[in-house]
C-alpha cells in the first residue's frame, strides 16, 4: 500500500524485490536444463550408440569401432578417444560371455574425461550386460 506521499513501505519493496529474484532464478533454472538437454556438441560420441553395434557371436562380444572412431575424431576436432567393453559376469562371479574390446584413436593428451555405464548387448534374441567406457581428450 502506499501512504499518503505516494512511497510504498519498506516490507512491500522487499516482497516486489523477492518476485523479481524468484522470477529470474526459474527463468535462469529453465534455460540450464535446456542447454544440458540439448546436445550442443554434434558429432559427440556417444557410448550407447557405439553399443548398439556390438553383438555376440561365439560365445564373445564383437564389434569394430575403428572407423567410426575415426569418424568422430574429425567432425569433433578432439585429440583422442577410447571406449572399451568388458562383459559383466553373473550373479555368482561366472562369466556369461568372454571376449574384451578395447577401441582407440587420435592422441591421449589434454583434459580427459570419463563416462562409464551398464549397456546392454543382443545375444540370441537375449541380451548380455556389458560395462562400458568412454574417454575423450580434448585440447
């Protein structure tokens, strides 16, 4: 409210400062988490992709990555990249499937950084855990 000059009192400026701050905090909330949706980086590699083309074959994984390795390293302009597979063993520690792939290219030296997760590999209308990695060295 205000009085009789026209001024309003100090707790009604404090709550108009509190919603504009409010206000402004969601907004800013709301861009960041479309900017980190979004994948700003294209060409970026991405390690459940690289899974998808993976089979099992003989009783181990198989699959190769050279290529397309190399096929990131230039739309990215990154110095290196590695990905490796290992199969995940069952309950009991005994191996469900044998075979490791270990893929890279380019140069390991710069800021690396890692991503690790649980994929999942096509085995005889099945499918097979396998924990991936994913290194990237950027300049």
């Amino acid at each position: 409210m205000r009085n009789r000059r026209g001024d309003i009192g100090f707790m009604e400026a404090m709550v108009a400062a509190m919603a504009v701050t409010v206000v402004l905090a969601a907004f800013t909330g709301v861009v960041v988490s479309k900017v980190f949706v979004s994948d700003l980086r294209p060409g970026y590699p991405d390690i459940r992709e690289m899974a998808d083309s993976l089979y099992v074959s003989d009783g181990e994984i198989q699959g190769n990555l050279d290529e397309e390795l190399e096929i990131i390293l230039m739309r990215t302009g990154l110095n290196g990249i590695s990905v490796s597979f290992v199969p995940v063993p069952d309950k009991d520690g005994n191996p469900v499937v044998g075979g490791e792939l270990y893929f890279s290219a380019g140069n390991e030296r710069g800021h690396v950084s890692t991503e690790r997760i649980l994929c999942s590999v096509s085995k005889d209308g099945g499918n097979v855990l396998v924990r991936g990695e994913l290194r990237v060295w950027s300049r």
